[in-house]
C-alpha cells in the first residue's frame, strides 16, 4: 500500500512538471542560431545582463566586429532569407543592424523572426539585439554577432 501511493505521488509530480509551461532557468542568455536552408549557425555571444531567480549577471564584451574577427563568415547566397532562431521563450524586443566601416549601424529589415541577405557580394557584419520582458519589467539583454558572405 505504501509502495502505491509513493507512485500515485510520484505520477502527479510528473503529471505537473510535464503540464508546465515555464522555460527552465538559465544563468546566461539562450544561444542565437542563423537558419540557413536548414542548417543551424552559431552566433557569437555579446555583452548581456541577465536575471534569473532574483540573481543577475552582466558581461561585457568587445564590440560586433572584433568578436567576429577570428570568425568565418557564412555563406549564402544574395536576396537568401537567414532565419533566427532561439532554444527559449522569444524575445519581446528584437533589432538587427549591420555594422559598416567605423562601426556605422544600418538597422535591418526583419519580417516573421527572419531577413534577407544583401543583393551584393561581399563580407557583412551584424548584430541582433534581443530584450526579454516580463511584464514591462527586464529580464534580460543580449547582443549576438554573425557574420555572411554574399557569393
């Protein structure tokens, strides 16, 4: 009888840790992919404040483009649509720029989490910044640098 009820408990506990809809908690910000025709590409992570159960962390890093520096770039083709992707809740906030000689920003078009690759051949250089909110109050920032090359 005893040996039932441990299981009974136990098949509840499951029942509710498996009917949860909360994101596990994570010390830093979750890692960015770029989609391209399938295939997942790291981002390198930037500068970020993060909380998570009421401990928070900062970090920062150097800018977009001396992160990318020993980075090759990802090729694609011109006019290709890049995907983003995140194994976490999504941000509230997003914004992409690309980052032009003199660390100029041009933000970046995005429609449905994706972009599209520059017409022109040649080495870019962005960054995606993501905020995440929980009730207008922030949860966390995040700056992620990729890097393409339009063949």
């Amino acid at each position: 009888m005893r040996m039932s009820k441990k299981l009974l408990l136990l098949f509840f506990f499951l029942l509710l840790m498996g009917c949860s809809n909360t994101q596990p908690a994570i010390n830093e910000p979750p890692s960015l992919f770029i989609v391209i025709d399938g295939v997942r590409h790291d981002t390198k992570l930037g500068s970020y404040c993060w909380s998570n159960g009421g401990s928070s962390v900062c970090a920062d890093t150097a800018g977009p483009l001396d992160l990318l520096e020993d980075e090759t770039p990802i090729k694609v083709s011109a006019n290709q649509c890049i995907k983003f992707e995140i194994d976490y809740e999504a941000p509230t906030k997003i914004s992409v720029n690309q980052i032009r000689h003199g660390n100029k920003e041009a933000a970046v078009d995005i429609s449905n989490g994706q972009m599209i690759a520059p017409r022109n051949e040649g080495i870019y250089y962005f960054a995606y910044s993501a905020l995440w909110t929980d009730e207008d109050i922030p949860n966390g920032d995040a700056l992620y640098a990729f890097a393409i090359e339009v063949e």
